[in-house]
C-alpha cells in the first residue's frame, strides 16, 4: 500500500487549469440550454391546437374550468367566487379551446373570458368586458376622426 502512495503525483497545474475551464465551458452550456428552455416555456399555448373532448350535464363551471385548467393544461385564470353560482351543460367533442370557452360563455349574463398576447385565459365580469370594449371603440373612433378631419385631438370631445 505504501507503494501506490509513493507512486502518485499530483496534478500538474496545467491539467487543473484545463479542468477548470472544461467545469466552465460545461457551465455556461448548461446555462444556455436552461435560458433557451425557458423561453420556449415562456411563450404563449397555442390554443387552437388543444381539442376539448367532455360531456357536462348541469356541472358547475368550477368543475368545467378545472378540468381545462387541469386535463387540457389550459392556463386560466378565474375567482372562484365569481363563477360558483353558474352551472354548464354541452357535448364538446374535438373543440379547439377558443371555440369551447365561447360556448361556455357565450350564454352567460355575468361573467365573460379574454385570451391575452401569451394565450392566457381570464374569467373576468361581462361588464368589465364590454367597458373595456367601449372604451376601445371610443379611441379608435376618436382616432380615426382625427385623421379624417385633420384637427388636432384636442379640439375633438367625448360626450
């Protein structure tokens, strides 16, 4: 045993260096493949690609947003206080979520959905909604007399 002790040598601190830069270059690798999956990650779902395929008979539609958020990996967004008075009954076979959410609230007096830039889906007030909308509608009509009549916004008035 004393042999073998004798016999080694240590590393040459040229071979240190080498391992030291090989530890680095496999580090910032590493951490090029986690930036690069994390931005994949981070885009938006392709919401037309996922296909709802349910039956819901008088379910409530905590049940029905679960089941999209859970089954269908759909990512939305809900208050639970909002939607817990409200029951859902359809046959969805093969439908692209857009689709499927408009059936679920399309019939629905008090609570609509948006999809945002990343394909995140928000149960939010049908009020909420259509102010936003009105609201929308208001600057582009603001917008596009402006452009017509050539005056300077701040002659043009909202009543």
């Amino acid at each position: 045993m004393k042999s073998i002790l004798q016999n080694l040598r240590p590393i040459p601190d040229d071979m240190l260096g080498m391992t030291q830069k090989r530890y680095f270059i496999l580090t910032v690798a590493v951490s090029i493949i986690l930036v690069f999956a994390a931005s994949f990650t981070a885009k938006g779902q392709n919401l037309s690609e996922i296909r709802i395929n349910e039956y819901y008979w008088n379910t409530p539609l905590e049940k029905v947003i679960k089941d999209f958020r859970d089954k269908y990996h759909v990512r939305i967004t809900y208050d639970s206080a909002m939607v817990q008075h409200f029951t859902f009954d359809y046959l969805f076979t093969n439908t692209p979520v857009p689709t499927a959410l408009d059936v679920v609230f399309r019939n629905n007096p008090e609570l609509a959905f948006f999809i945002d830039d990343k394909g995140n889906v928000k149960v939010i007030s049908r009020a909420i909604l259509n102010a936003s909308k009105l609201t929308a509608a208001n600057l582009k009509f603001m917008v596009s007399q402006r452009d017509s009549t050539l005056q300077p916004p701040e002659l043009l008035r909202i009543n």
